[in-house]
C-alpha cells in the first residue's frame, strides 16, 4: 500500500511543511531503506528573481545524498535564516528509491530601488509616479500587476496605445532588499482621428483647437497637447 507522512511546523514568519509520497511497489521503502535525492528544485511563489545557484547555497541537501528529515530541516534552517522569507516549503516525492525534493518560497523584501528602462519620450519621473512603487514599501504579486496596468494607462493617455509595460524584481538575499525594473516600450504614437470638445462656450472651436496645438490627421503630441491643455484652463479662469 502506499505509504504518506507528513510533517507540519509553523511559526509566525516561516511554515514548514514535508510531504514524502512513496511508491506503491517501492522496493527501499519496504526495506526501510533511506531514499536518494536524485533533484533539488526551488519555486519561487512571487514575481521576484533569486538565482538557483543563490538558493542552492543556503541548503544542505545535494543530489545523490540519502534523504533524511534532519537533512530537510537543516536545508530549511538555512533557508529561514534569511529574513527575506515569509514562507518556506519542503515537498519530497519519492518513486523507485529515488527523491525529487521541492522547496517552495514566498519572499517579500523591502524595495531599495527603482529602476525604469526603455522609456524615450515618456520621462522615468512620470513612469515611476504611474505605477506608485515606493521605495521602502513591500510588493506583493497583486501590487506588480496593478503597477503595469497603471503605467499602461498612463501611456496610452499619452498617445502610446501600442505601449507594452513589464515589471519585475530581483531579491538581495544577503540583506532582504529588492529591486524593482519598470520596463516600457512605447511604440509609435497614435494618430489623432477626431477632437472632441463638449460644453465649450467662451472660445471658438478653432481658438480652442490652436491652444491646443493639436489637429486631426497629426501624430498626438503629448508635450504639446499638456502644454495646451495648461493655456485653456488659464483662458478659462
């Protein structure tokens, strides 16, 4: 029959759970025999990046070693020891004689930096206000995806309806900061097909459209049309 153990540990900060799952007709685990671990994986449950050569580092267990609870413990406690952690799991399936140890991590560091690249007439500035990252704060993954739909938004208002916005962190295991990259690619602008200017009274359409320094037919100028946009609100004061 096949055999299932589990092992929960939790804390305020870390959960630890191991999960072995033998073989029906597994031949060590009959015997009783210890099995090897023949991989060692990491899942990182966040848009953050650690590199596999980092987290290898923080734990004991390697391929070929035999698979025992204190070597999982061990590997979890140098894990744990980085406060970059706000959950840690260990999964282990065992088929053959043979372990597959996963080890899943949730880490939430607190942001040292920003950084927007790619950006060419849409200064980093207003990028940066977009997508209300701060620096000092913690993301979560709901926090990313607002953040490229709000940056977005904000460059299809100005004329860029074909922009394309990615977000994404790296992790510093050593002092549990992050940094975050902003990276914008703004395509051609958009053609202006129509203007539109309700309710106005006090100037003419053509008066309204020349402080606007925008026509029909002309590729949208963000700069231009914010400039503007800045005269009619002070004629119409």
């Amino acid at each position: 029959m096949a055999a299932n153990k589990r092992l929960v540990m939790a804390s305020a900060a870390v959960l630890i759970l191991m999960t072995p799952l033998f073989g029906v007709a597994d031949d060590a685990a009959r015997d009783g025999a210890a099995p090897v671990v023949a991989t060692v994986r990491f899942q990182v449950a966040s848009p953050y990046r650690i590199s596999y050569g980092e987290l290898a580092g923080l734990v004991t267990v390697r391929p070929g070693d035999v698979l025992t609870e204190e070597s999982v413990r061990g590997s979890i406690q140098g894990l744990s020891a980085k406060p970059i952690f706000t959950e840690i799991a260990a999964f282990v399936r065992e088929e053959g004689g043979k372990a597959d140890l996963l080890f899943y991590l949730r880490p939430s560091p607190s942001i040292y930096e920003v950084e927007v690249a790619g950006n060419k007439k849409v200064s980093s500035a207003q990028i940066l206000s977009a997508s209300r990252i701060r620096r000092g704060t913690r993301l979560e993954d709901r926090d990313f995806r607002d953040a490229e739909a709000a940056v977005k938004k904000a460059l299809h208002s100005k004329g860029f309806t074909a922009a394309s916005v990615s977000v994404s962190a790296l992790c510093n295991l050593e002092n549990g900061a992050g940094k975050v990259k902003i990276e914008v690619r703004e395509g051609p602008t958009a053609v202006v097909r129509t203007i539109d200017l309700p309710g106005a009274s006090y100037l003419t359409r053509k008066r309204m459209l020349e402080a606007l320094g925008v026509s029909p037919g002309e590729f949208f100028d963000h700069r231009r049309w914010e400039t503007g946009i800045r005269k009619l609100r002070v004629a119409y004061k």
